[in-house]
C-alpha cells in the first residue's frame, strides 16, 4: 500500500471521513475513501453526499498545485451517479482550465473493480490563505441576514 500524501491544511471533516491524498501534482490529483458503516445509505452503499465529497475534495486538489499558496473554495460542483459504489473508492481529478480567479475540473469515482461510480465537473475560486487569527475571527462572527 503507498503512502498517502499530507493534505497540507486540516479539514476535520475530511480527518473524519478518512480520505487520503494520494497523488497531487500540477493540475490532477488522486484521493482515495473506504467508506465506513456511518456512510452508507439504506441500500448499503456509499451515500450520495460522501461521494460528492470526494469528488468535492478530489477536483479541488486538482485546482491547486503543491507549490502554489492560494486555495480554493468550491462555487458549483455537478454530480451524476452513474452506479452504486462500495468498498474501497477512488477519486480522480484534473484541471480543465484556469483563470486568474477561477479553476474548472472533472473528476471521476471509480470502485475496486475500476467501474466509474460517479463523475462531476465544478467550479472553484481562488482565494488567499487567511492567517489563523482571521479565519477564527471569521468562524466565531455571526452571519448577517
């Protein structure tokens, strides 16, 4: 088994799931899940809102190259489930094209057996990296209706 790559910045909600960046260079990027019980659906599956996830953070990595400073917020993300997905999954992801402020990217779920599970394409802004006291100013500031 390789090594999975550090994600660089924590995103606890990616700790949780257990996702693993395995491959980030210039415009692709491979993030690979094991669903667990708490993520499948009724049908015994992977939820539809874990693979949007992986896609989600799969086609955002893909935006970002490991030398660049700026990160990426999602804006639009389009998914189609082609197929149920379960046991260990894996998301693949490339940069279609790039702005001065936007990232466009596809992505693709493929199970074990290498069958595309579900596809997205999404839209992701660029933005600066906040310093720590900011981004904690930001999260315990209420929002304005």
């Amino acid at each position: 088994m390789r090594n999975p790559i550090p994600f660089g910045n924590t995103v606890p909600f990616i700790e949780h799931l257990g996702m693993q960046l395995m491959r980030w260079e210039e415009g692709a990027s491979t993030v690979e899940f094991a669903p667990r019980p708490e993520h499948l659906n009724s049908l015994g599956v992977a939820h539809g809102g874990a693979l949007m996830t992986l896609l989600d953070v799969t086609l955002a990595r893909a935006c970002r190259s490991p030398e660049d400073p700026l990160q990426v917020v999602t804006i639009e993300l389009k998914t189609n489930f082609m197929q149920a997905a379960s046991g260990p999954l894996r998301g693949e992801g490339r940069l279609l094209h790039r702005t001065a402020t936007l990232g466009f990217a596809e992505g693709t779920v493929y199970d074990a057996q290498g069958k595309a599970c579900a596809h997205a394409t999404g839209t992701f802004k660029y933005i600066g990296k906040l310093p720590d006291q900011a981004r904690e100013a930001r999260r315990s500031t209420p929002s304005q209706p």
